[in-house]
C-alpha cells in the first residue's frame, strides 16, 4: 500500500518548514454496510414525522353545500392549506437538523459515503412522512356518516405540493456539511483502527 504524499501550496506554512503531510483517503467498502443501515434507520424517522404533522397539522373547516357545489370552504379557512405545508417544512427542518447532527456522531464512519446515505435516507423519510402523514390525518378526520346540508365538517390537512420533501435532505446535507467545516481536519476526526 503506497502512501500519497503531497507537496504543501506555496502559500502554506507547512510549506515554509519544508513539511509533506499525507493526505487521507475517503474509505468506500468499509463504509458500504453502515451506509445502508443509515439509510434504513433514517427513513424509518418518516413514520413518526407523518403521525407528529397528522395531529399538528390543522383541519379545514368546511360546509356542506347542496347540490354540485359539494362542500365550501368557510371564510379564512383556507388559510389552513399553507399551515399545513409550513408545518412540514419545519418537522422537515427540525428532522433534517437531528439527522445530521446524529450521523456527524458516528465518528469512525465520517466522510461522503455516509453523507450521501443521510440524505438519501431523509429523502425516503420525508416520502415516507407524506404519505404516512396524510394517511394518518385521513383516518383521524374521517367522516363516517353522510353529513346533512349546512352541516360543518372538518376536512383532512393535505400537503399540495411534492416540493416539501426536499426541507429535510437539504437540511441534513447543510447541517452535516456545517459541521465538517467547523471540524476543520482533512480526516474529519475519524478514528482509525
């Protein structure tokens, strides 16, 4: 196995002491195994990120017309549509900041291949959120008897865009990325052994 050594930058203080480091290399196979179980682990947090925006996401209000009118919205109700969305963003935020935080813990698997399955795995987990999520809020809301004309019913929160499943991956990239900045070795700290 031949060490690379490389020549300092002539910018470099290292350079001026006339010092070569060795430069360490990214590790794949060893990591290939506990990437695949961060990508599990992580994606199965979509289950209870679903169930959390399920019962905090609010319901809209709406009244039951006659005829092909079906059901109106009451006045400002609509509003809820966006609460909705802005709730799953921030379980998003919050999820992707306790990935990364999480997976920057494991100290001997540091480097881009774990980074890649973090934020493979919050993309599978927040999927998994948006349909769990709506899953969840469609039973909780449900509406088992037909409801008579003028009656109030409460409609399940919906999330209208597929957009909303990027705030947790890019959150983690950002977090774990932030983390290697202010680490500031080339092996990232990593143990070896």
């Amino acid at each position: 196995m031949s060490e690379q050594r490389t020549e300092q930058p002539a910018w470099s203080a290292l350079a001026l002491t006339g010092v070569d480091v060795e430069r360490p290399k990214v590790v794949v196979k060893a990591d290939l195994l506990p990437a695949i179980s961060v990508v599990s682990f992580v994606a199965l947090l979509g289950i209870p990120v679903g169930w959390l925006w399920s019962l905090l996401a609010p319901p809209q209000r709406m009244r039951v017309m006659g005829g092909e009118t079906g059901e109106l919205p009451l006045q400002l109700e609509s509003w809820h549509r966006f609460d909705a969305l802005a709730v799953f963003l921030l379980l998003g935020l919050a999820a992707g900041i306790a990935v990364g935080v999480v997976v920057w813990l494991l100290r001997e698997r540091r480097g881009p291949v774990i980074l890649v399955a973090a934020v493979l795995g919050s993309l599978v987990s927040a999927w998994l959120a948006t349909q769990m999520g709506l899953s969840f809020a469609g039973s909780r809301y449900a509406i088992t008897d037909p409801p008579e004309v003028g009656t109030v019913v409460e409609a399940a929160p919906v999330l209208e865009t597929g957009w909303a499943v990027l705030a947790q991956p890019l959150t983690t990239a950002l977090v774990y990325g932030m983390l290697a900045i202010w680490n500031s070795r080339d092996d990232l700290g990593r143990r070896l052994g």
